[in-house]
C-alpha cells in the first residue's frame, strides 16, 4: 500500500514555477526549481527561501516544560531563556540520536502557562511525538502543528534585509539562536534566528495565508525559491548532520562530533547519558569525519571507507561541493584513523578513489 | 516541458541515442535524461580502443542528485572520444545531440539493423508517458 502524499500550503505555488517535486518523509516536495547549483548560489551569495512545512511542529505548554525536556537531552537547558533556542538531540537509552531538533523557549503567557516550541525532521516527527508522549506527564500539553502551520526558511547574506521589508519589529535585534514573534504582513508570525545552511537568515513560522504572501512577496523581492536539492548541498558544505543519513538511533552525539551539545559536567540526568559517560572516558571506537576527495566523483551514502585495503567505514553523505569545487563527504571512521590529515579511500563503484581527513564544516561564512 | 527528439537518431529506452553514419556510430544522451540528472558534475567515458557490447554498460553519468550508468546502444569499438566534456560535464546540458557526444563506436556489423532501439517517435512517447 502506498499512502498519498501530502502537500504543504504552498504547493499549487511550487508546481506553477515548474519546480520538479519528489517524495520526502511522506509528502511531496520540490526537490530543485531553477537548479541546485543555482540555487545553492543564491543561498551563499544572496537570499533563497525554503518551504519547510513538512518538518514536525510541535508546541507544548504546561508546568516545568524545560525541566522535563531536561532528561530527554543532554545539553544543558537550566539556563535557556525566553527568547532563547538550543539546537539538541533526543537520546534514547543506549545514547543513540532519536532526532536533533531545536527547542525554542517562549516563556510565560498571560496566563502563567510555560510554552516551548520544538522544531524535529519530518521523517521522525511519528517517532519523536509517541517517545515525548511516553515521556512528558500530564502537566505539559503536546500540539501537534505540523500540517496547520507553514516553516518557511529564508536564508543568505541578504536575508535579514529581504525578510525586514514586510516586518514591523526589528529583526536585526534578533541574536543567532535568537526568537520572537512579530508582525509580518500585518499578522503574527514566529521568527527564529536559524537555519540549516550556513548562512544568517531566519525561519518563520506563519498561518497558511500568511506563509502564502509572504512567499510570494519574497520572490518579488529577488528571492531565489530553493528546493530540498540545495537545502542538502548547503547543509552538507556547512557539516550539519542529516537525521536518518549521517546520525540515527544507533549513533551517539560524540561520536556524531556532536560533543558541543553534551553538557555532562552541568546537566543532571538524562536518557542515555550513562552510556555518553563511559564514551566520554574510554573514547569513542568511531568518529564522523569530513573527508575531502579528489576529482569530481561523489561519494555517496553507504560506498565504503578503506584503508590498507580493509574495508573501516562507510560514507553517510557526499555531495560534490558547489561552493568549493571539489567532492565532500561525511563518514565514520575508526577512531585512529579520524585525524585531520590522515588519507583513506572511498570505494566508488568497485574502484578506489583518495580522500582526506579534513576539518568540519567544509565552508564558513564570513564573520 | 517540451524536448527535441532529432528524427535521425535511434533511442535506448535508458536515454542513450546513437546517430549512425555508415561504420560510425556517435553516442550521446538524450536531452530529457539530462534534464532529470539535473547539474552534471562527472563523466566517466571509456578509452579508445574498449569494445562495446550492445546494452551493456560502459560508463556513467554523475549529478548532484544521481548516478546512472550509460548503457551502448550498438556493438563495436570506441575510436573517438569527447574529452573535452570529461573535462566540462556540465556542458552536457547545452548541446546533447550536437557538441556534447560522448563516444564514436565503429560498428562491428555495418548492416545492423538496430532492432532493439526506438525511432523519435516511440522514444518520446515513452518519457512524456512516464
């Protein structure tokens, strides 16, 4: 059986730009419109806006939110503020990633409720609400707004500035991680400084008609629409982890190289970390490692990782870098073997092919 | 979106064309293919000299979206090939049927009746079926 896939708000608005749609996580988006390598451009030298409806909404608000989220993950959340996001991952029991996510406080209402906005990938969105449904008490109420609301990503050098002409509050005053809801087209909307590409920008998240207007608007301002093809260029150039790729439930944060986000020291206890503990003393066996190749060949999920002929590891993801011209690639390598500079190989349709252990991410931005 | 579909060439159903003329066989893909690979990145051709065996592989395509292998239209021996794309794949886009072919094949059987291939006609009404 096949189940139909579902469309977001802004799918009649894609399909008239020709955009070429594919299945993803259940629903139906647009994979590129005018092409990836355009449109990754855009994103890195200008502004490009993203439909990101499909991802999974949820918001929650009761008593002690942020304290019960505590022992779903290990980054510290005590001092988090209003206003204030933290990119985490859920950890299940043997410290493997449920799904990375942000959580983003949003204080007290008017009245006295705590509320706390989770943005989680659309492919674990089934997952991660029955594992927070088995997980939170009854003081904290879970909504679901993953198909009422629209996530819109607008994101480069020119973002802020393209997004501010149709918001009334200042979005420069908006630190990275930072949110707020403000006026946008004359309604409320949810403005989040992140984002999944490296560059500034905001996500936004609107009602359907507003998302529409907005989207339109941003293309009449020069806004380069962007499909799920440069969305996974970006994110990979920038060496943040695709959930289901490059980190899963079998995989922990710190061999992910997600150790930045493990506050063992100040965080009490939480789901998974007596196995982060032992890592954390003995080291991990294997680490994700950027990896540099040469010529033009994409190392693909899942092609082999050698070293003296052994197969050691295996690719997670690879593109081959619009941005810097050269092949990239994510993989878990045995932990000797993940120094910056140490050379392996990458099996490419039965033959083999050098790559570097180079540093992460793979481009930066600009200060 | 609309393609051409050049009447003198015969079709692979997995979009490789060859344009025959006498011994000589010009392989390319076809303008829809390159339309769904999307921004070709690498072409792996093979050398002079390699003999081809009809409908079986002899080198790939690569995009930033997909691998695909490229399947020989005919049987017989590569005498030429488009080095000049190895080096600029992208420029795939601008001219499959003209400056962007990929190998030339002399024929084994000059009196191949190329039964397995498609006309325009058959091959377009495949993809836009599709």
């Amino acid at each position: 059986m096949t189940e139909s896939l579902r469309h977001t708000p802004l799918y009649d608005l894609e399909t008239e730009l020709n955009a070429r749609m594919t299945p993803f996580s259940g629903w139906e988006m647009p994979v590129q419109f005018q092409g990836i390598k355009q449109e990754h451009q855009a994103v890195r030298e200008k502004a490009g806006i993203f439909d990101i409806s499909h991802m999974g909404k949820f918001l929650l608000q009761g008593t002690d939110v942020l304290p019960q989220l505590q022992t779903l993950v290990p980054s510290d959340l005590s001092n988090l503020q209003p206003g204030q996001a933290q990119y985490t991952v859920l950890l299940n029991p043997i410290g493997g990633i449920v799904d990375d996510l942000i959580i983003y406080n949003q204080g007290t209402n008017a009245q006295g409720t705590e509320q706390v906005q989770l943005i989680v990938n659309a492919a674990t969105a089934r997952k991660d609400w029955a594992w927070l449904q088995s997980q939170v008490q009854d003081r904290v109420q879970m909504t679901d707004q993953s198909e009422a609301m629209v996530l819109l990503a607008v994101q480069g050098p020119e973002a802020v500035e393209r997004l501010q002409a149709f918001v009334e509050e200042d979005l420069g005053a908006i630190d990275r991680f930072g949110h707020r809801v403000a006026t946008v087209l004359g309604q409320p909307g949810f403005f989040a400084r992140t984002g999944y590409t490296g560059e500034d920008g905001f996500e936004v998240m609107v009602e359907p008609e507003v998302g529409q207007a907005l989207w339109r608007s941003l293309l009449d301002q020069g806004v380069a629409p962007c499909g799920l093809g440069a969305r996974d260029t970006l994110r990979l150039e920038a060496a943040m982890a695709l959930y289901g790729q490059d980190i899963d439930d079998s995989t922990t944060p710190l061999e992910a190289g997600l150790g930045w986000l493990v506050h063992l020291d100040r965080t009490p206890d939480f789901v998974g970390r007596s196995v982060l503990e032992t890592q954390k003393q003995e080291g991990v066996v294997r680490r994700l490692v950027g990896l540099q190749l040469e010529g033009r060949n994409i190392a693909r999920h899942g092609y082999p990782i050698l070293h003296e002929g052994d197969e050691v590891g295996a690719v997670t993801s690879g593109t081959l870098s619009p941005t810097l011209g050269y092949p990239v690639a994510l993989a878990y390598v045995p932990t000797p073997l993940s120094k910056v500079g140490q050379t392996l190989s990458v099996g490419i349709r039965g033959k083999e092919y050098p790559a570097t252990v180079v540093k992460r991410p793979f481009y930066k931005r600009a200060a | 979106m609309s393609f051409e579909y050049p009447e003198d060439l015969k079709y692979m159903d997995t979009h490789e064309y060859a344009r025959l003329d006498g011994e000589i066989a010009t392989i390319g893909i076809t303008a829809f293919a390159v339309d769904q690979l999307g921004d070709i990145v690498f072409l792996e051709l093979p050398d002079i000299g390699t003999a081809l065996d009809k409908g079986e592989a002899f080198g790939t395509v690569e995009s930033v979206k997909a691998v695909e292998e490229l399947k020989a239209p005919v049987t017989g021996t590569v005498v030429d090939r488009n080095d000049a794309l190895i080096d600029a794949p992208e420029q795939l886009a601008d001219d499959p049927y003209g400056a962007a072919w990929l190998v030339k094949v002399r024929l084994d059987q000059v009196d191949d009746d190329m039964e397995d291939t498609l006309t325009a006609e058959e091959y377009q009404a495949q993809v836009e079926g599709e």
